[in-house]
C-alpha cells in the first residue's frame, strides 16, 4: 500500500521514543542543578534553534514542488517528528524533576545522600570517586551513578569508614567509604 494512504497515529510516532530512565515507585525523580540546567538548555536549543531551522527547510522543500522524491523534505519531516519527541521527552523529564543542591547546607555531612561525592576504596586497594545524581544526568565514565543504582544504595547512609557491601553484575563486592563531601557538581 502507497505510504500516501496510510495515517500515523501518534501511537505510531511514539514507538521509537525514548523510554524514561525507571524511577521506584512513589519517589521522586531527584536532579542536581547542573542535570536540570543541562536538559532545560537542550529542550531550550531545540525550541529555538533546531527546530525553527528544520521548520525553514520542510518549508523551502515544499515549495519546490513534487513532495514524493524531494529528499529534503523527507528526511526534514522525519528529523522534526525526532525533534518533537526529545521536546515532549525532555518536557516530561523536567515537570518531574524535583531539584536538590549537593552544595546547599546538609545536616549530616558525614553521611551519604543524594548529591554526595563518595571515595571509596575497594578489595583491591583501588580508589575510586563517585558522585551520586539523579537517574537524567548518570555518566559512569566520569563517575556519576544514578541514586537507584545498586552501589549508590548501597552507600546512601553510610558514614566515612564504613564497610559497605553489594551486589554488583561480577557478583557481591565490599567497599570501604574512604570520604564524603558535598560540592557543586560540574556540568
């Protein structure tokens, strides 16, 4: 059947949109400053910079005439269909997210929560820093695991010097919280 006859739904366009990070039920979907900074300014460029441009194109490609083998109009159409889905994405993500700032006073900052910069040191004498950040801005390449990952369970209240063990995917693991400190995470 010609694609000319068939209707999108937007049951259809959602199918490959990106499925959101998996929260425990009844919480909050926690980010630091930086995290919301960094997907407010991506939903901005995308509003205001992307968007308009692929708009321009769909437009100049549609007055060229013929639209069924006009490659720029095309592929623009498809590119603002993904354009779309970030936005309605990024959009959902933010009017979830509950704000906290690691650098803002803590009661306990001895204690690990949400927002800390934990140095751990494990069996092997290896030392390692993990800042822990909510489920939008995890990038374990520089040391940022989401707050509902099994190490940084694991970790939330403990204390400097504490032996802290659990369940990674090699197996159970034993680490000991070598620090804790609470500063602004960079973007």
């Amino acid at each position: 059947m010609n694609k000319a006859f068939t209707r999108e739904t937007e049951d259809d366009e959602d199918e490959g949109a990106e499925a959101a990070p998996s929260l425990p039920q009844g919480t909050r979907n926690y980010i630091t400053p930086g995290g919301y900074g960094r997907i407010k300014a991506e939903l901005d460029h995308l509003l205001r910079v992307e968007r308009p441009h692929i708009v321009e194109v769909v437009h100049w490609a549609a007055s060229n005439g013929d639209r069924s083998e006009n490659g720029d109009y095309l592929y623009g159409k498809k590119r603002l269909r993904e354009i779309d889905r970030r936005i309605r994405f990024l959009t959902k993500r933010l009017d979830l997210a509950e704000v906290v700032d690691p650098a803002a006073r803590q009661e306990n900052c001895d204690q690990v929560f949400f927002g800390a910069t934990v140095t751990v040191c494990d069996e092997s004498g290896d030392e390692q820093m993990y800042q822990i950040v909510g489920v939008d801005e995890t990038d374990f390449s520089r040391g940022r695991i989401s707050w509902i990952s099994p190490l940084a369970r694991a970790l939330i209240r403990s204390r400097e010097g504490d032996q802290v063990r659990f369940q990674s995917p090699a197996g159970w693991r034993e680490i000991e919280v070598i620090g804790v400190e609470y500063i602004a995470i960079e973007p």
